[in-house]
C-alpha cells in the first residue's frame, strides 16, 4: 500500500500487527524528512508514532472523539486522516499547520496551542454524549508536561466522577519541553518504576482506572491496551511510557533541543539557517544572570518555557537555586512570585505573552491588588511573534494595561529593554509588565540619547500641527514615516509611548492644539493604548486615528503582507496623515 | 482574661489545653453575636475557631507566615491578632473587612479573595525564605473546596517539591460552599473513612508527608499535630476533619446557606432583613429551568457558586443531570462548555463576574478560537456588585470586550436579559457573554418597545446636538439626566449600547455631526465600550466624554458616595453636559 493511498483511518483497520508497525516506521521516515525540511514540533511527534497508529486502529474516529492536548502531537494524526500529502510531498508541506484545527478536518475537534485543555473539552464531550445518549468513545490524549497545568488537573478531577465511557491516555516521555517539574512527576516517575503496580497511583486517587504500558513505542502492546478500554463505561487512565525523539538519533539524544526545532540537518542536527542575530531572550538571560551575581533577592521563574527565555541549560545551572521552572502552570508562576516578593526576593518572571493569559488573575489578585514588586518580561509579542491563531502575541496590551495597578511599559531598542529591567529592579512600588519586543524594526544598536529613568511618553521628535505615538514596537514606523512626511514639508512631532496601562497627559496636554494625532501600536486597537490616547484626545475634540491590528484570531498570516493591508508600512502611514490633514 | 486584653498571639502563648479550650468557646460566642449582627462568612469560621487557636498557640506570626486560603475564615485569626475589638464592641464592627490585608494588619499577609490561590503564594514565601537562609516555619491553611482549583493544584505540585520546610493544613469540612465536587474529594473521603490510613493518599502521591486529625475541632488535637510539624524540613500536610458551622445549631444543619449569610436572627436563621425585590439570579434560574424543559440540548454549569446563580438545591434537583457543579474550578467550566458545545449541547454557564477572570484564556482559546455557542452569564457587575477590592465586579468589560470573537452583550431590564440570553441560544455562530445588571436603576416591570433580536445599538431617544450612549446598567442613568436637560431646552440623543464588544458603526456615523457624545458604563473606563466609542467618533473629531468608574481596586467603597464624586448622578451629568455645550 502507498502511503498517499492512506485516506482515512478506514485504510488501516484490515492491517495485521506487522503490516502496522511497518506502517509506522514508513510514516516515521516521512515525518523526520519534513521536519527536517520545515521544523516543527520534532520530538512529540517522533515519540507518538505508534500511538497515534494503534489510536486509530482501534478507535473509530470521527465517531469517537479524540482530543490531543496541545495538539502539537497530531502530525501522524494528520497523516493518517486524510493529509498525508502534506507530509509526503513537499509542494503540500504547507498545506497543514502545527495544531488540529476543524477548519482543516472533520477529524480535528478543536484549535489548540496552549496547554492543559484536553481533559476539560473531553469531559464536555462526555456530558453532551451522556444527555444525548450516545455510546462513542470519548479520549484525550495528553502529555509533554501538559499534566501539570491546573486546568488539566481540574479536568482530571472532574472526569475522575464520571460514571460513563471516558478514556485519557497520559502519554509519558518522562520530560516537559524541558526537564519535567512538579510533584506529579514524580507520582509518574514511581509508576514507570513500578510498572504501574505502585500502590500510590495518583489517577487512582483521582477515581479512575488506571493500565500501564511499558512499552509505549510498542505497537501490539499499544493495540492490546487500547483494545482493552474502548468502550469503558467508567474512566479510565492508559499510562503509555514512550520515548521522545525516537527514531531520530539526534532528537533521542537532545531531547530539550528537538521539542521544536527550525530546519535541521538530519546527521548532525545542526540548523539550517542559524539565526546570527542578536536574540531578545538571549540579551534577558545574560542581563539576568548579571542581576543574580549583584543582588542576592533576584528569582527568575519560568512556567515550562525557559528556551524562550534564552534560559538554555547552561544558563539554568548557572543561575542554580535562583532559577524556577515550576511546569507549564503559569498560575502558579504568577502567585509564586507574588509570594517571593512578599518574602523579599525580587523575582521575575520570563513568559510567552500568548501564555500569560493563564494568569490573568493572579496578575489581578495576587499580584496588583497586593502592589508587590513582581516583574514579568513577556516575549512573542506582537505582529512578529507566532502567527497560529492559538499563540498570538497582540492582545497582551488590551489584556495587561486594563488591569489596575500594574505598569506595563514598552521598549524600543535592547538598550532599553535593559534599561526598563533594571529601573524595575530598582523600584519596588508597583508591579511591572515589560514587553519585549520581538523582532526590533529599530536598528539594533542605535543608542537612545537618554536613559529610561521612569514611565513616561518620551519625545522623539519636536514638530507640529500633526503628532505620531508609537509604543515601542512600532516606533521605528513612526520615525520613519515622519522622514517622509518632512521631505513634503510637513513636521510631525514623534512620541513614543514607553508605558501602555496609562497616558502621559503632560504630552497629551501639549498637543491640544494639534490637528491630527496618529497612534500606531503593535496591538490590537480595541482597548489597547491607542484608545486610552484617542479618549483623552477626544475630550478636546483633536481628531485622532487609531491605527494597529485588528481584534481577529489570524492564523497563518506572512507579517508583511498583514502589516501592508493594514495600511501600517511607513509610507502608508505617511500617505495617510497627509490625506487627512 | 478579658478577650479585649487579647492584642497578638503573644498573649495566649502561657494558656494550658483547658484555657485555651475556654478561649474557644468564647471567641465562638463573640463571633456569632457579630455574624448574626452582621453578616458574613458563618459556617466556614465557626468550623476553624479551634483550628484558628491552634495554629496561633503553637506557631509564632508573624515571623511564621500563616496563608489563609481566600481568607473568608481568618475571623478568628483577626481576633487573635490586635483586632478583638472589632468583634466585641458592635461600634467598631466595621473596623475589619471580612478578609485578610496587609493594610490592616502585619499579620495578614495579603489582600484575598479568590480560592486556591493560598498554595502557590506561601511556596513563593518558602523561596524566599530559603534564599534568605531564614527559618521561619510557612503554613498554608487552605480547605472549603479551594483544593480543587486548579492554582491550588499547581501549587501543590510545586510544593511537594521542596526539601525544606512547607506545612500545608488542609481543612476538610466535607463541604464546599453548596456540596464538594470532583474526584479530590472522593479522595478526602476515603482518608476520612479510613482515618488517613488509606494507602491510597493523595497527598502522599504529590510527595507530602501525611498527618491526619480526626478531630478537627479537639483542640489538644491541633496542639499536638501542629507542635508535631513545627519546624518540619519537608512538605507536610495536616489533614483536619472540621465542623462547618460548629455551635450555631441553624448553621450546622443548613450548612450551605450558612456558608456566607445576611444578618440573621440567632434561633431561627432567618434573614432580618429579607431581600422582598425580584432578584436576577432567580429569575435566571428560572428562566434556565424552562429552557431545561423545552430543550433537551441545554447544559447549564456553575463553578462551586450555585446560589449565586439562583440554583438553589430544590432548582439543582429539578435540573437534573443538566446542571453540572464542577466545583471552584472556572477554567475547567469553560472548556468543559466547550466541550459541551462541540459535542451538541447548550452550555450556559453562570458565573460571578469577578471569578469569571480565572478563565481569561479559556474563553480566549477554548471557546472563542473555537468559535463554539457557548453562553456565559456574569452576576456581581458594576458598582453595585461587591464593595471588596478582591470582589470587584467592574473589570469585565474591559476583559471581555477584548477578546477577539465573544459577543458582549448588556442589558438594561429584566425583560431584555431573558429576551437577549433567549436569542443568544437561538444563534449558534458566536459565543455570548450576557453581562445581567446587578440592582437595576430602571423600573423592573417597565416594558421595551421592541424585543432584542440582536447586538446593536438602540435609541432610546431621539434629539439633536448632544447624545449620551449608555451600556445597560447606566441606561437609567443616561434617560434621567436627558429629562433633565429637556427641562432645560436641550434634547439629547439617548442610545443604549446593548452590545459592549464592538460599536454600531451605524448609529455612530448618525452622531457625525454632534457637538457632543458622552458615554456612561458601569465599569472601568479604561478599554471598556465608551473608548471604543471615542476612538471612533475622535476620528471625525467629534467631542467625546467617557464616563464610568476609576481604574483602581477600591475596597469597601459605599455605592452612592463613589458615584456622586465620580459625577455619575443623573444631575451631575446633565450639568456637566450643559456646561460642555
């Protein structure tokens, strides 16, 4: 059988356990050739295999429901669902992305990227089936760390009183995307240890059933235990214990490295195209690692992500005690380090903005009602972070600068991105969101002529009759567009907005008398700081235009072209204020 | 000993088992004199007032750091540590707020209000204080169903972790606010039952060492448990089996609605002042049991808060298998509608609008991403919600409106909330959060002309010159200061922005030509609808003004007060206007 004659799961069910296993080691070949050749999510997928194969050799999908966590494990899905031209052929290798997503097939439930969620969704599967009647299957399939993030325990907890068909399989690659943390892991760890028979069982404690699987990149092992749950009517745990990267020697053996990786070379592992420019993350992880030598408060907390934040694991050793990886559990994150700053240390906390939003609340309660010193350094942000519609990086402005009592301030250039970090290390009044830009339209080494000594608007570029505000991401546009706008004879004035959760009235004040102010932000425009500015300006009726993104979950978009028809490359920009003045 | 001679935990120190049992008791009867006075958390405190004695006997606050989780049960913590007068002399029983602050005293350690949040905070303080070398003992006192939130899940896992010292008290009362629910408490049970013999334990599973307290109310018990963790080197947990309500007979019987409760009299329980007016959560559980009824798809969910919704026990018996408690854990409620959705049904889940917070991304991701029809109700909005600053009910516009994809919708009277959440489950395109008003301003029995039949705009009144645009729960504001200003020859435009998540394009572009536009919303300026309205009338350069409440955590506020000198009193807005013109 060809690979390509694979259309549904419908294709594999006559298979016998060699056929499958030959199956597996084929689609594994095709797998490790795209990953090679366009990146992605390359060890989970490696370690899933088989367990993708023998899930859809026993389940019978669409009708039973399948929910991956995450979802960045449903490569083999897909290709065993009616995509796998995607995967064989490289013209169509973008013709799927990294998630499931039902606009892409009847067999992908949901769109999903953070993580945690499976549990939960399944058990609304559970209840909707049980109120309708209906008999399928229902199972989530977590793992990669997912177990540790407090929705998947609440979900966990909840389906645990089910009296009906519920099936979770914790696929266990005994890491996270990193080292595994938390105390469930080590629940796991006795478990693998035990072959399962350890009398402390924490999915027992939950109230489910619970079969181990030593074997988890064993297909007929796979089959027999799978085979064994369908059609439960109580739930049920299969704990699978599977091997990362498998199959790629390099991915087995850098486990971290190859959770997600860029174009690689499939011998050595090295990328294709090494990024040489200076990385944001990087420049966080030494400016922290420097803050750690001097002050002896200093605790650097990551929930799950530290490549992110430039924290490889030579850095992670450095730092010692002073660094935190708590787990993907942002929440915690969040009120660990509203706790250490009670306690006295300074701590900050180094996160993808998509995944901030776990946390929204501890940054409302824990940590702003409290006024504690927490300072949280997101990156991803913006129109240049991930463009999945599930890893957004511009809603974070609207999110964070609503919340009372927290300061959200907004670099331009590395040099004040450090600079930002450490006057918020030197105050310890109010907590302090400083958004990272992700790729700095500034030239990298222009040196600001003044040090940031405090949230305020700053002015760029004295002018008059029309005013451009940028927040730090998209100044470089400003400044640009009011070069072209001087060639024309007219000279704007240029401010950048250095903090976003409120406005500088003294700069607004001065611009009363303005016939046009243009906002430009890395954001999107409803309830972000353009609105905070065009609502002030409208009290003096100064004609203002908000210009950002557009409150839309894009998924897939090329930046270029998004910001082209946005109207925000500086020449339309300029092209704009000229129309309207 | 007078109790009023009681000014730290300093002066119970020298009290042997029979004073210290003596102090209890009358620490209890002091605290129902108040509660019954006042009002309050009933149940909750009168089942730790052994507990509470205990903790403060044999630790030493504050240099030992106690955490109490939510903090609706550090009454008697407060009497014990300088506030006794706030509980013996009736004059200064407004002296304390129902929960901790650090304003109010050093021996609170933060302002609370949310469960679960206790775990994760006091292991921030373990870090610090391991950092700091120190070796003060850091206990948190956490129960009443707060372990089910997922935060406290997350900050279990982390604390079991640790090597150093971390005492967890876990109070179980076999109760959350109504009946506990999710699979934790099956497992409290079962360690009850086996008087914490049960190998199945799981608080061992997530590496805590174990000790269990039959009698959660003995005190010599506590004394001896927690002088036997004092100064612990490892994780431990002290599991203590409580009364909820202990020693008021009605509180000990009817214990969920004794869980918080109005001024009541002392034998029968009965409210003093019984509420007489038609209340929306009635109305909304009401409404919901008909949809029950009439449609077999509905699902309706709550977060531990069924009360607060208006399901009673009789309504939660006459909903059967469609009403879903998944216990304090919001973020599972909203996948779990999610869920819900995918699979057919129709979620509709009732939530106090300031716990709605805990689900920011799950409403971002799982439901809106996911473009599923799930409906979310908010109660406790705008200023009339709760006074407390961990309480507010006045962030939610700005949160919601926000997010890409979620219909905000806000209505104005009783009528117009059942007909709006009438048609957001006849729509299945769009999930729908219907914000209810909390007192209404308007009449309750005034009928609208016409039946919502979908989100936009309406006017309420037509004039010329000035309009105000108010969102539902200020409309009465807005038609009030219009009369006003009729009176004085100005006639305003009145228009009802009834959804909060985007402007009506078209009535705004009527108002082009205005001299003025002013917006009232019952809820922080700051990214809420009256910015989006500015920013859109700023760009024809029509005045604007945007009225609502202050970005701030305001605490104990009197309603009246806040918006007479907010100007938000019908006079105060017309004359404001006027003075605009």
């Amino acid at each position: 059988m060809n690979l390509s004659d694979i259309h549904s799961p419908a294709d594999i069910k006559g298979m016998d356990a060699e056929d499958l296993m030959l199956l597996s080691a084929r689609l594994r070949t095709v797998l490790i050739n795209k990953l090679a050749a366009r990146g992605g999510h390359v060890g989970p997928n490696l370690g899933v295999v088989e367990a993708t194969v023998a899930l859809h050799y026993v389940f019978d999908a669409p009708k039973d429901k399948i929910v991956f966590d995450v979802s960045h494990q449903s490569y083999v899905h897909k290709m065993l669902t009616g995509r796998i031209d995607a995967f064989i052929d490289p013209a169509k290798y973008g013709d799927v992305t990294g998630y499931t997503n039902p606009r892409e097939s009847d067999f992908d439930l949901f769109s999903m990227g953070h993580t945690s969620s499976s549990l939960s969704l399944a058990c609304g599967l559970v209840k909707a089936r049980d109120i309708a009647g209906g008999d399928e299957n229902v199972v989530a399939f977590i793992g990669d760390a997912s177990l540790g993030g407090g929705e998947a325990l609440e979900g966990l907890d909840t389906g645990g009183t089910f009296k009906s068909n519920f099936i979770v399989v914790v696929n266990d690659n005994q890491m996270s995307i990193a080292e595994n943390h938390g105390a469930v892991y080590e629940a796991l760890r006795e478990l693998r240890e035990s072959n399962g028979m350890s009398p402390n069982n924490i999915f027992r404690n939950f109230g489910y059933e619970y079969l181990y699987v030593r074997e988890g990149n064993d297909l007929r092992e796979l089959v027999k235990a799978f085979s064994a749950v369908k059609g439960s009517d109580r739930p049920v745990v299969v704990h699978i214990n599977t091997m990362k990267g498998l199959g790629l020697p390099v991915a087995e053996v850098e486990k971290e490295k190859f959770h997600w990786h860029v174009p690689f070379d499939m011998k050595s592992g090295a990328a294709l195209n090494p990024q040489r420019s200076l990385s944001y993350p990087d420049l966080f992880a030494r400016q922290m690692l420097r803050k750690i030598e001097e002050d002896n408060r200093i605790v650097v907390l990551t929930a799950g992500t530290p490549g992110a934040i430039g924290f490889t694991a030579e850095r992670r050793a450095a730092a010692g005690d002073r660094f935190v990886d708590v787990g993907i559990a942002e929440q915690d994150a969040v009120a660990m380090a509203a706790g250490i700053a009670k306690g006295g240390g300074r701590p900050v906390f180094g996160v993808m903005a998509t995944f901030l939003q776990r946390a929204y609340d501890q940054l409302s309660q824990e940590v702003a009602i409290n006024r504690l010193p927490v300072v949280a350094v997101t990156f991803g942000t913006g129109v240049f972070g991930i463009p999945d519609e599930t890893h957004l990086g511009f809603f974070d402005i609207a999110m964070i600068s609503n919340i009372p009592g927290i300061l959200l301030l907004a670099p331009s250039t590395p040099q004040e991105f450090e600079e930002m970090i450490d006057w918020t290390l030197e105050q310890d009044e109010v907590p302090v969101v400083v958004r990272c830009p992700t790729y700095p339209f500034e030239s990298e080494t222009r040196v600001l002529p003044e040090k940031f000594t405090g949230p305020s608007y700053r002015i760029v570029e004295e002018g008059s009759r029309v005013a451009i505000i940028a927040e730090g991401g998209f100044l470089g546009r400003a400044t640009k567009a009011a070069a072209l706008l001087r060639e024309e004879g007219i000279a704007p004035t240029v401010v950048q907005a250095r903090m976003l959760s409120d406005v500088d009235r003294k700069v607004l004040d001065s611009l009363r008398g303005y016939d046009l102010v243009v906002t430009l932000e890395d954001g999107i425009v409803d309830g972000g700081f353009g609105q905070k500015v065009a609502s002030y300006m409208a009290q003096f009726s100064v004609r203002t235009i908000c210009k950002g993104l557009p409150k839309e979950f894009l998924n897939g978009y090329n930046a270029s072209d998004l910001l082209k028809s946005l109207g925000l490359m500086p020449d339309r920009i300029a092209a704009e204020i000229k129309e309207r003045l």
